[in-house]
C-alpha cells in the first residue's frame, strides 16, 4: 500500500490536471508566502528554499493559466 503522502501527491496532480484554475491559485498564494529572503513561509511550516524562487511560480502560473482540463491519471 503506498504512503498517505503519495495518495496525497496523485490526487492532488489529478486534482491541477482537472482542474488548472485551482493549481494558479494555489501557486498564487504560495508565490505571496515568499519572505523578504527569499524563503516560502507558509504559516505553520518549515520554511522552503528555492534555487528559482519566484521567478519559477511566475513561469507556472503563466502556464497554468494557458492549460485546459484533461482526465485524471
């Protein structure tokens, strides 16, 4: 049986595959967790360092927001 965190990682690819608008938002509001060092500071998490940093979610959204739905893996 796979971890609970894989089931969690394939619904949530088929949940951006579905439905891309949700994935925008979702990097939308990661992209305004960014701290002034460039970390991801997500209330109640460890913080996230990125070689990227928000360059990259600007690149996804962009591209995320030219997707249209397909069907679930």
């Amino acid at each position: 049986m796979a971890d609970p965190i894989d089931k969690e990682i394939f619904d949530t690819l088929n949940l951006y595959r579905t439905n891309p608008e949700i994935a925008v938002i979702d990097l939308k509001n990661l992209k305004g967790c960014f701290n002034k060092d460039g970390l991801i500071a997500v209330p109640g998490e460890t913080l996230l360092m990125t070689n990227e940093g928000v360059k990259a979610f600007d690149e996804a959204i962009k591209y995320m927001e030219k997707m249209q739905p397909v069907t679930p893996l």
